[in-house]
C-alpha cells in the first residue's frame, strides 16, 4: 500500500483496489465564510421592494381606471383681518352698551384673535376738535400712539416735512413718516386734492390706463434725517371705475431690516389707518382728520413722488404673477 500526502492531510491508496481517495480532513465539519445575517437582511429588503413595486403597480393601473379630479369649490371672502407678527385678528363686534356713555367721548375698536388676544384703537378726546392723536393697546398694556406731523417736527424754512409720528408706550419716538418738499410742491398736491375730491383723478385713471391694480410702497424711517427707510407701508389698490374712491386690497409692513414683534406692533395702527375699511362712525370724525391728512398716494407717479411714494402699474396678470391678488387661491377651512 502506497501512502502519499495530499492538502496536508493523509490519503490511503489501494493498489489492488482502485476506489476512491478517501481524506482524513474531509470528515472535518466545514463552516463558510459568510454574513448568514447580512443574507437574511438583504433578503428581507428585497422582498419589501418587491412589495412594494408591486402596490405601486396596482395603484397606478387603479389610478388609470378611475382618475380621481378635484373638487369643485366657490369662495368669495373680504374680511378683514389684521396680522401681526404670527396672530391674526379679526374684527370685532362692538357691544351695545346704552348706558355707557364713554363710547361718543372716547370711541374705541378691537380686534381679537381665537385665544382672546386683542388689539385695541382709542381715541384721546372726540369732544375736542384739535385732538388728533390715537392710542393703541394690546391686552394687558399701551402699545404706542400715532399723530400727524407739525411745523414744529421740523427745522423752519427746510425742506423736510414730517408727515407721521410713531410714539411707544413711554412717548418716546420710534418711527417717522416724511419727505422732502421742493418749490411748488405745495400747490401741486392742493391741486391734486381738489381733482381727487371731484372725482377728475379716478377718471384720469379709468379713462386713460389699461392697468387696473396700483402698487405703492410709503418708506417708514427711524429719525428725520435718515436718507435709508427702516420699513415700508405697501398698499395695493384696485381701481373700481370713474368717480370712485379707488379699492383697497390690502396694506402691509416691508422690513428693510430686522424689526422686534413690538416695534411691528407699533407701525399696526397704521395699516388699519389707512385700510379705508374703519370710518368715523366707530371712532368720529376725527379719525376721518387724520385718515385725510395722513401722506397717501394718489395713483399719479408724478404726484406720488412729492410725497415720497413709489408707484407701480399693474394690469390683472401682473398682479395675480406678483402675488398682490389672491387669483384662484382655495380657503383652507378646518
């Protein structure tokens, strides 16, 4: 018998029988080297593809069958709601009170947010036909007060004019609307006012432009010299038709820096000022004195440029593009 050694194990060879080579190793257990674990993962994974290929499959062939469309809606909403900072205030109702008879000598308004936030507009005096100034309030506290500009808010003979003043709650000033005056301006914009009261610019306006939106944006500034605006007030209007006071959509607060949920709450009073939606017959007429001689644009660049406000014409495309309208837009109601 020949012995030899193959793969380092021990063979026995036969050399009167031919049979099969017969190792001393093979008998060991053998264990591959392989992630048993890993497999089974890997497995599991393509078994959920699999899965969920084949859903996919059969929603879209379910999809093709019955396409699904959209629902039909119909909106038409104008109500007006005063956003600050993250809070939306709605208006509110003002209770009936007969025998309170503080309401015809300081006549007041609020807003009011779900949680009972509001947002309070008094006047000082209605009784007194000099009193111009407003005072704001939150729900715990006095926000700040507005009142027009005077002849004493700037040097005499200059060219600044101060239009607005934006007091906080300890009356110190925190804003200023105002622009530079030029020889002549003043009788420009008396003219300019006696056509808006007869009606000739609204029919300037319809008659003589295809566009029917207006964009202006008002700078807000920190202090009477400043040449870079903190802020703008940008209005939308829409035009209605010859002879009416034009529409307006809304108005709103532009940072061109960071401003505090305060400061924000101090420019406020001014959106509602200017909304055209509260009249005097909530806060007398006064508020009507100081809605009028409050800077607003006329909707003529040349005019509007005295005052300092920037203006821009827009037709319903350009709009609905811009995002001045809301276009198709779909209420979301819970």
């Amino acid at each position: 018998m020949n012995r030899e050694s193959i793969d380092g194990g021990r063979v026995d060879r036969d050399s009167k029988d031919d049979g099969p080579l017969v190792s001393k190793g093979a008998t060991d257990s053998y264990e591959p080297d392989v992630d048993v674990d890993r497999l089974k993962a890997e497995l599991e994974g393509l078994r959920e593809a699999l899965k969920v290929a084949m859903e996919t499959a059969a929603g879209n062939a379910d999809l093709k069958e019955n396409p699904k469309k959209p629902k039909v809606f119909g909106a038409f909403t104008k109500a007006p709601i005063l956003t600050i900072g993250h809070d939306n205030y709605f208006k509110s109702l003002k209770p009936c009170t007969l025998c309170d008879c503080s309401e015809c000598c300081f006549p007041s308004i609020a807003f009011k947010t779900e949680t009972d936030k509001t947002f309070s507009i008094k006047h000082g005096c209605n009784c007194l036909p000099c009193c111009f100034n407003f005072s704001y309030f939150d729900s715990t506290s006095k926000i700040g007060t507005y009142s027009l500009g005077t002849m004493c808010d700037a040097p005499f003979c200059g060219e600044l004019v101060v239009d607005g003043n934006f007091f906080d709650a300890n009356g110190e000033r925190k804003f200023v609307l105002k622009h530079d005056s030029a020889c002549g301006d003043c009788c420009k914009l008396s003219c300019a006012g006696c056509c808006n009261c007869l009606g000739c610019v609204q029919c300037y306006k319809y008659y003589c432009s295809d566009e029917q939106y207006r964009l202006y944006l008002q700078p807000i500034y920190r202090n009477d010299f400043d040449v870079a605006p903190i802020a703008h007030f940008k209005y939308v209007d829409r035009i209605q038709g010859p002879c009416l006071s034009d529409e307006r959509i809304s108005t709103t607060v532009e940072p061109c820096d960071e401003l505090t949920v305060e400061e924000m709450e101090i420019l406020s009073f001014y959106l509602v000022l200017t909304s055209n939606y509260v009249g005097h017959h909530e806060l007398g007429l006064n508020w009507c004195r100081v809605a009028s001689n409050s800077p607003h644009p006329y909707g003529l660049e040349s005019i509007d440029t005295i005052l300092g406000i920037h203006t821009k014409y827009l037709d319903e495309r350009e709009a609905a593009r811009a995002n001045l309208v809301n276009v198709g837009s779909r209420p979301q109601m819970k």
